[in-house]
C-alpha cells in the first residue's frame, strides 16, 4: 500500500474513527490496485475498511496496524460495498453481471443475488444497497424496477410469505427463510435515490416517472404510504434526518429550486421551507451535531461554503470562510466531534472542523 491517507489522517489530527472519502491505492498481485474515491465501508468497532476498485476488487484493511489483511475479485464493482451493521457481512455490487455479492467479514463469497428485473426494458438495472443498522438488513433498489428488495441478516428474521396470504400461521403459503433471503415489496412504479429513515421501517425514494414525486414505503408492511408533494427535482438520496425540539425531521435538498425542504415524519407534511443560495445543494450531519451542514454550489470564481442550520430553531447559525473548490464531501469522526471536508479542485484539500465549535483545526492536503 502506497497512498493510505485515511490512517495519516487519523494519526495526524487524533481522529479515530473518522472516514472521509479516501484515494487509496492497494497492492494486488504484484501491481498497484486503485480504488474507487465514493468512501469506504466501515466495520462498526472502527477498525477496519472495505475499499472497492472500478475493476472489482474488494480490499478489507486493517486501520490500526494499516495493513491489508483480505482482497476478493468479483466482478466489476461500482461504489463502495455495504457492511451490516452487526460487521459480520458486506454486500457489493457487480455492475457486469448487474448482481449483488454477499461476502462474509474475511470477504469469503457466501450468497449471489441477481440484479431485480426491469419489466420496461425486460433487462436487469444496476442494484443500490443501502444497510438498515436498525432493522438489520441491506435494503436494494434499482432506478429501472418497481422490485425494493430487503435481504435481513438477523439470525432470527421471520419467515418471508411472498403474495397475498390470509393468515400465515394456518399455512395459506409456502415460506421461505426470512435469514438472508430476498423480502420483496412491489411497488406501481420504480423509484430509486433512496434515503432509509434509522430507527422505522420507512424508505423514501423519488419516483421519476411520476413527475419526480417523492414515495414513502412502509418495509413492514411492503407498500407505499404517502406520497411527498414536492417540486424542484427533491433529492432525497442527499437527506438527513435529525431530531428538532422532541420531533423527528427530515431535510431534503433540490436540484432544480433554490431550497430545502423541512419534513415531519409523523405527518409527513413540510413544515419550513429553507431557502439556499443556489439549487443543487447537499447535506450532511451527525446525531451528536446541533447543526446540518450545507454545501453551496461552487461560483464563477470556484469558491464555495458551508452553511450551517441549527437544528432546534431550523435557522441559519453561521458559515465558514470561502472555499476554493466544489465541498464534495463530509463525513464525521465515530463520535461526531470532528468533520472532514473533502474539496475538489486544485489544491485537493481535506479541511478537519471541529463539529461542535465549527473552527477549523487542520488542513491536509492530498496528492493522488
């Protein structure tokens, strides 16, 4: 390994646990390997990272004696693989085969999945998994398919009754184990950019053949609740949820209008709209943050900031200094203490925050 700035990070800035959008190059066979710059799944004690290659490759690395300790060949991976929130399984995608892989946690091959079908075009799409920690399953959709698919890692996950079944317990219908097999929910039309609300069964996601309109789906009882009455291309793939005065919120940017949207989960009504300097904003936060952070789109003269929104009065609280560079990322240390932005452009800098006091406290620069 040549290029592990994540693991220099963390012993520079004391950060541990904090992953921020890495450039990784991995030693394979002899040759250098690099992986894909969207992030690293992380293990949930912290201590280890799965990092995927454009040419399929996963590498499982040791973050505390930064070494490389597994590497499987699957295929053609798109993004970073998805690691269950018990750390004992990671899903990944295979865009060659338009599949899914499970790997245990020493990435030994355990399950295949085909990619779910897409009656349009008779042809699979390209699967996106996301982990549910609370419900302990990875939850898949594919922006071509009506199929949202639940695959639970729970050892004592109930038994999956596919169609309509009158009362399960008189055996109306076949089962099949519900422990890492495939739970259906068919919906009337595809949606994808998913955003999976921790702590409830419910999944958002947008509906763009239904002029862009934002559906709610119920996982337990596999169908659709609500629909979002929004405009302006909402994006909720880039929400965040978070906790505002008791009530539980959700904040959803837009591509095309100049805003942010403000949610209430249990009415499923917008209840403040936040207006933004441009549209195409994206967010980030922690549990342990009073604030969400907003990026504003880069200017004319490739500057940009973050803006921060205080979570209880839903106002803006404040922004940093001009950034040179698109802010494509933040991610934020295990315990939310520390934020690191990731900036695109010329200098390719990390920027360390403390979450808290919002002051900068370190500068990293990159070289890929």
């Amino acid at each position: 390994m040549r290029n592990l700035w994540l693991a220099l990070l963390i012993g520079f800035a004391g950060i541990a646990g904090c992953y921020a959008n890495p450039v990784f190059i991995a030693e394979v066979d002899g040759r250098q390997v690099s992986l894909v710059d969207s992030g690293a799944a992380v293990s949930p004690d912290g201590r280890y990272a799965y990092w995927g290659s454009a040419d399929g490759w996963i590498v499982k690395s040791d973050l505390q004696n930064r070494s490389q300790i597994a590497r499987v060949h699957i295929g053609k991976l798109v993004g970073a693989p998805s690691v269950s929130s018990d750390g004992r399984w990671v899903l990944a995608v295979d865009s060659r085969s338009r599949g899914l892989k499970l790997l245990d946690a020493d990435l030994q091959p355990v399950l295949g999945y085909p990619a779910p079908q897409s009656p349009a075009k008779g042809a699979a799409c390209i699967p996106v998994a996301r982990d549910a920690p609370a419900r302990k399953s990875f939850v898949i959709g594919c922006a071509g398919s009506p199929d949202l698919w639940e695959i639970s890692y729970d050892p004592n996950a109930g038994p999956i009754f596919d169609g309509l079944v009158h009362d399960y317990r008189n055996g109306e219908a076949i089962s099949r184990p519900g422990f890492l097999g495939i739970r259906r929910t068919l919906l009337d039309i595809p949606m994808d950019d998913l955003f999976l609300e921790s702590g409830s069964p419910y999944v958002l996601g947008l509906a763009r053949l239904k002029d862009d309109s934002v559906e709610v789906v119920n996982l337990d009882i596999r169908r659709r609740v609500a629909p979002l009455a929004l405009s302006g291309q909402p994006h909720p793939g880039a929400a965040v949820a978070f906790q505002s005065k008791g009530t539980r919120m959700i904040a959803m940017p837009h591509g095309t209008k100049a805003v942010v949207s403000v949610i209430d989960i249990q009415t499923w009504r917008t209840t403040r709209v936040l207006n933004t300097p441009a549209p195409g904003v994206l967010l980030w936060s922690h549990p342990s943050s009073a604030y969400i952070w907003v990026s504003t789109p880069v200017d004319s003269a490739g500057k940009s900031t973050l803006t921060f929104v205080d979570k209880n009065t839903l106002a803006y609280a404040g922004a940093t200094q001009e950034l040179t560079g698109t802010v494509d990322h933040v991610t934020f240390s295990h315990a939310g203490k520390y934020a690191v932005v990731r900036l695109s452009g010329r200098d390719n800098l990390r920027r360390v925050y403390d979450a808290h006091t919002l002051l900068q406290v370190a500068s990293v620069p990159i070289d890929p």
